[in-house]
C-alpha cells in the first residue's frame, strides 16, 4: 500500500465552504451568534453528515441546511473560512480552492459583495494559498441573485476570486436553463466551472463545454457518451473527481465501481478532491488511498493527476511551476 504522504503537491480543486464546516467551528459559529446548541458530536454529525444509505444528490444537498444556516454575519464567514484553509494546511495541502455562493450569506443584511469580501480576507489571513470559487446556485427565482454573483465576481477577478461555478440540483434545473448567465460570465473574460454529469447525464457535460467551461465539477457521467468523451480530450478540460460524495449520492455503489481507471485510459484529464469533507465525513488524503488502494495506481499515474490537477488549477504559474517541480 502506498502512503499518500509521500506525494508532496497534494491539491484540492473542488471543495464547498459550507460542505466542509468542522463540528468545533459549527461550535464556535453557533456560540458567537448566541444559537443555544444541545447537540452532542455525534448528534451532530448525523445532521451534518450524509449516511451510508444515502440515496440522491437531492438528500444530499439537505446536510447544507445547518450549515448555511450559520453564514450569515461577517464573522461566522471569516471564522469557518480561516480555520477550513488552517485545517487544510495541517493536512498538508499545498494549494486549494475553495468555492461558497455568496447569495446563501445575505439573508441578514449582507450584501454578496460584503461576504465575498470578507472571506477573501480569511484567504489572505491564512497559511494556505487559495483561490476562491464563487458559485451561481441552480434555481427558477434566483436569476438575478446569479447575475449579481456574476457582477461580484466580475469586481474581485485576479484579487482573489479565480473563476465562477454553477452548483446545485442539475437533475432538476438543467445546464441549458443558465445559458444567458454563462454569457455573461464569458463577456466578463471570467473562467467558467460547471457542475455537470453527476445527478444528471453527458448531456449536461456538453452543455458545460458549449457553454465554455475549462473545469466540470464532477462530470462521471461523461463515459455515457464518446463523442462527450472526445470533447473533453479536445478542449483539454479537466474533471474535477469526487469519488466518495459520488457514492454517496448514488451514482455507484462500491469504490471499484468508480471510473477513474475507465477515464484515465481513456485520455481525459482528471483531479482528486473532497467535494465535500464534513458532509461526506473525508479528507483529499483518504481519497486518494482509496484510489490508490482500488485502482492500485502506479507512481506515473499519480504523478500524472497531480500535474493535471496543478495545470487545472487558478493559481499564480510561480507556484504552479513550484508544485509541478516536486513531481
């Protein structure tokens, strides 16, 4: 068995803030806000953790209701934001991107503007570089809360927000509905990350590359199609791989069953990341052991998802060029 450790330039691409609240934060949020919690750990892993039998993406998403619940006030955002990136940092990540959607912070009076603000002043407090995803959310009456998103991320573009996300429930909102939002994130010149091909098909991944992604978050459900498959190799586009939230939201059953093998030969650029650490109750190290475990991945292919992974990301080239050089 390899050790994970060994491998210097760990990175994680796609991780949600509020998806990845410790239960000590949650804690503290609570406590500085003066919500009386009675929850013992484990109680409150069970609300904010999803459980082996887990069915969809849609009961998925429901262990973010606690959660978001809590980022409502400038200091709650710079709390969870410092210690996620401290935590990462004692994990021995070298670089992460961190994605939240501004809109689920404003229902106290919080403008997107302020909290995007303040959590990139968490990001420049922290010890661990980081860029920050801001993520328009899926949905039929929140159009102009996307294109605020869109204006805000159009303001902090290269001073600390690296790209844009469409997130949510794509089985029930389809990619093609947000196509006057993705032209908008194209004339503001800002790089597009779609989530696609998990809860619904390849249909959706060719939808986020006719939209102009450079990411999809996600994207398993590419090998549906070839000729998806062959966009993908085509405009060099890299999928952002979360295995164990995959399994939890039912899109296969077993680690075996996941297709990172099937992609890998097939010549499309992948990375490893945790989606989700609280909510699926991981870390990027335990993914890539289950990786490296199941597919029993050789030195070379490893070091071949890192460099995709360093490649793929929105960091400054000094550090990508100082990353791809431990490889």
């Amino acid at each position: 068995m390899k050790n994970t450790s060994s491998y210097p330039a760990w990175i994680d691409l796609h991780l949600h803030l509020d998806g990845s609240l410790s239960l000590k934060t949650t804690r503290k949020l609570a406590g500085m806000q003066g919500i009386p919690f009675a929850y013992s750990d484990d109680e409150l892993k069970q609300i904010m953790s999803v459980h082996s039998d887990c069915c969809s993406l849609n009961e998925y998403l429901e262990r973010f209701q606690l959660p978001c619940s809590l980022l409502h006030i400038r200091e709650a955002l710079y709390l969870c934001t410092y210690e996620l990136l401290e935590e990462l940092y004692n994990q021995g990540l070298q670089y992460a991107e961190i994605r939240f959607a501004p809109q689920k912070s404003c229902a106290d009076g919080l403008t997107q503007h302020q909290a995007v603000e303040i959590v990139l002043r968490a990001i420049a407090d922290a010890p661990l570089p980081c860029g920050l995803i801001l993520s328009m959310m899926r949905g039929d009456d929140n159009r102009a809360e996307n294109r605020e998103t869109i204006e805000v991320a159009r303001q902090f573009i290269g001073k600390g927000v690296v790209a844009v996300d469409l997130a949510g429930a794509e089985a029930l909102y389809p990619t093609h509905l947000f196509r006057e939002e993705f032209a908008m994130v194209r004339q503001a010149d800002i790089p597009l990350i779609v989530h696609a091909g998990e809860a619904a098909g390849p249909e959706s991944v060719r939808e986020a590359i006719e939209a102009g992604a450079s990411r999809i978050g996600h994207g398993v459900r590419s090998l549906e199609d070839p000729e998806v498959i062959e966009l993908l190799k085509e405009h060099a586009i890299t999928l952002e791989l979360c295995p164990t939230s995959n399994l939890h939201t039912a899109i296969y059953p077993s680690y075996d069953q996941y297709p990172l093998r099937k992609l890998l030969d097939a010549g499309v650029r992948v990375c490893l990341n945790t989606d989700n650490m609280t909510v699926s109750n991981t870390t990027l190290h335990e993914e890539w052991q289950h990786m490296i475990d199941t597919f029993a991945l050789t030195d070379e292919e490893i070091r071949r998802i890192v460099r995709y992974s360093i490649e793929a990301s929105f960091a400054p080239e000094s550090l990508k060029k100082a990353l791809l050089s431990k490889l």
